[in-house]
C-alpha cells in the first residue's frame, strides 16, 4: 500500500482561494464564477494557491461545451465523479484535476481510469524529475511548476503529473503553484482546441507552465540586472552572498526547464507518444517547444552572466583589498622617517653635536616634515592615496 505523504483530503468541485471565504448561502454555479475570478487575480499576480481539492469537468469536443462534475458529498465525492466518468458519450472526455490528493481519492481514479501503480505511486509523492512514459494506452508526464519571488530573491517550485489518456485527462498537481485553472480558463475561451481531445488539455497546461518559466525568466534577469549595477557601482558594499543565492536560485529554474526540453520534443517526434499524436496539434506543441527552446537558453545565460558577476564581485573585492593595503603600505612609509630621525636624536648619546646646537631642534622637525610631505605627494601622484 502507498502512503500518503499528506493528510487526508475531502473531493470538492469547487477550487477554493487561499484569499476568500465563501458566504454558506451562494449557489455552486455562483461560487464557481466567483472562484475562478478570485484564482485568475491569484494568477495575474504570479501566486496561485489552492487548497487540497478534486474537480471534473466533461469536455464536448464537437460543440465545445463543458460540463462541471458536482462531488460535494464527502463521502461520495470520488464515487460520483467516477459514475460520471463511465457514462462518458460520444464526443465526450474528461479532465480531472487533483490538488495534494489524497491516497484513496487518487487511488480510486487510478482504478477506474487503469494507471500503472508505478505511475500512481510517483503522482501521488511529487517531485518528479520532468519525463514523460507509456503505461499502456496512458500517457504520463510530469512537469516542474515555478514562479519567482522578487521580494524573497527565490524560486519556488512545485510539481504536476499529467495522465492523458484516450478520453481522459488526469492531473495531480503537488504545491501552491497549479497551472490548470488558468490552463481551464484558456480552453473556455478557445474552445476550437477541445477538439484536439485530452491532447488539448495537455497543450494547455504544458502553455501556462511554459509562460510561467518565461515569466520568471524575466524577473530574474531583472534582479541579475540590478546587482550588475550594484557591482559595479561606486559603493563598496560586497554582493557575494546576493549573487551565489540568486545563482542557488537559477540553477533550481534550470532543473525544471533543462530536462522538460527533450520531453516536450518527444512529443512532436520519435518518442513513445508519437502515435498518440494528432496533427493537427502538431504545431501547437510545437510553439510550446520553441518557447521552452528560448527560456531555456536564457536560464543558461542567466546562470552564464551570475558566473561572469560573481568573478566581477570577487575581482573588485581583491582590488578594494589590495586599494587598503596600498593605503597602509604608503601611511607606514610616510610615519617611519620621523620615527627613523626621533629614534637617532632619542638615543641621547653624549656625543651628538646636534643636541647641543640650538637650531637641533626646529632642524630635526623640518626634516620629518619636509621628508613625509615629499612621501604624502609622491603617493598621491601615484595614485595610492
């Protein structure tokens, strides 16, 4: 038996913020529009978190309808999603999406939709490396979701497994990041791409998590941008430990674009889901890929240009170093001949004419003054005052 590294979760239809508290006498219809409103702000701002939750929704690829599975009873929630799910018609498929499910929850769906037990013991733990594998007539992929945090200097993370099937859609996602309910939101809004089937579904999600990387890319590059500046600024204030948690950061953002390249040009051609594949969705993957080509490529100059800083900070730390010991080195000089002429005139030996001479004195003090001045300018022409 799998253990679930979560505790138990109650099957709901509805996505519930993390921001909002829903009034008891709202209808489910209501609740819902209001949800996905509340989600999509979430997502705008690049934070969508959801609580542990189940929703099914049958997709008509012919008319591009959508049809939302209520499981609000909390005992007989998996129950009537999988009734549902049995009496699919012609032109009908479904997509169902878990949040941090639980073990009987995901269990139950693997049952009916026949998941490999490998395929569900990794959908039910998470952080998979991104892959992708053939379980029969399924096919499971999973995907690295990210977002980055400005105010923290961090990348978060989370994970999604997808099991698409030839009528059905499963995704398990694991964090407080999940693209599916913007990827939902971009097939009510084109529903000609509900007639690519469960490739549809599969394509949406693979898009938003994709912008989600270029997304984070940017802001990346703004924050190495600013430290660049702060480098090479004329403050000497030492970055170092900004610079190698920002590269900490990227080479994370690099684990989970770097190996969803190969997958997602698997699916175009030569891996196991090529014939699987429609074509007339064929190019629409194929853009995903190519803008996965392009984040990637800039998560790997990214990690480049921290590099180049890092060296740039430890360069200027050895200069401001070695700017001080020029300093010290030069103050030293400049102090030791009047200490050389005090310690001759200190020894007080009784035959020095100069202690007896009445302009000893006033001598011995031009002396170190006029030879620290010659020192002081000297330094100072040459740049190490």
């Amino acid at each position: 038996m799998i253990s679930a590294p979560h505790a138990s979760t109650t099957c709901t239809n509805h996505p519930i913020s993390a921001y909002t508290s829903w009034p008891t006498a709202v209808s489910p219809a209501t609740r819902r529009a209001q949800d996905d409103e509340s989600r999509l702000r979430a997502h705008e701002m690049g934070l969508v978190k959801h609580a542990r939750e189940m929703e099914c929704v049958i997709y008509h690829q012919g008319s591009g309808r959508s049809e939302h599975v209520e499981c609000e009873l909390p005992d007989d929630a998996c129950q009537y999603a999988l009734k549902r799910l049995r009496s699919l018609g012609d032109g009908e498929f479904a997509w169902v999406r878990l949040a941090d499910p639980s073990e009987g929850a995901l269990l139950q769906l693997a049952e009916e939709l026949g998941l490999h037990p490998l395929a569900v013991e990794d959908a039910l733990h998470g952080r998979q490396r991104p892959k992708y594998e053939r379980f029969g007539d399924v096919m499971a992929v999973a995907l690295k979701t990210l977002r980055y945090v400005e105010e923290e200097t961090a990348v978060e993370t989370g994970d999604i497994m997808m099991f698409v099937g030839p009528r059905s859609v499963l995704t398990v996602s694991h964090g407080t990041i999940d693209p599916c309910t913007e990827a939902a939101r971009r097939l009510d809004a084109d529903p000609d791409m509900l007639s690519h089937g469960p490739w549809g579904v599969l394509h949406a999600v693979l898009d938003v998590a994709v912008d989600a990387y270029s997304d984070a890319a940017r802001r990346v590059r703004a924050t190495l941008n600013r430290l660049e500046d702060e480098v090479f600024s004329t403050s000497r204030v030492d970055h170092t430990e900004s610079i190698y948690s920002l590269k900490r950061e990227v080479r994370e953002f690099r684990d989970a674009v770097q190996p969803l390249v190969p997958v997602v040009q698997g699916l175009l051609s030569g891996g196991p889901a090529e014939k699987d594949r429609q074509p007339k969705i064929a190019p629409y993957i194929r853009d995903v890929a190519d803008h996965l080509h392009r984040t990637d490529i800039e998560v790997r100059t990214l990690d480049e240009l921290l590099d180049s800083a890092l060296g740039a900070q430890q360069a200027r730390v050895g200069t401001w170093q070695n700017d001080d010991m020029r300093r010290i080195s030069a103050w030293a000089a400049i102090f030791a001949i009047p200490t050389m002429v005090a310690g001759v005139y200190g020894m007080n030996f009784e035959h020095m004419p100069e202690l007896g001479w009445a302009y000893g004195y006033p001598l011995a003090l031009g002396l170190m003054a006029l030879a620290a001045g010659a020192l002081y300018r000297a330094f100072r022409r040459n740049g190490w005052l």
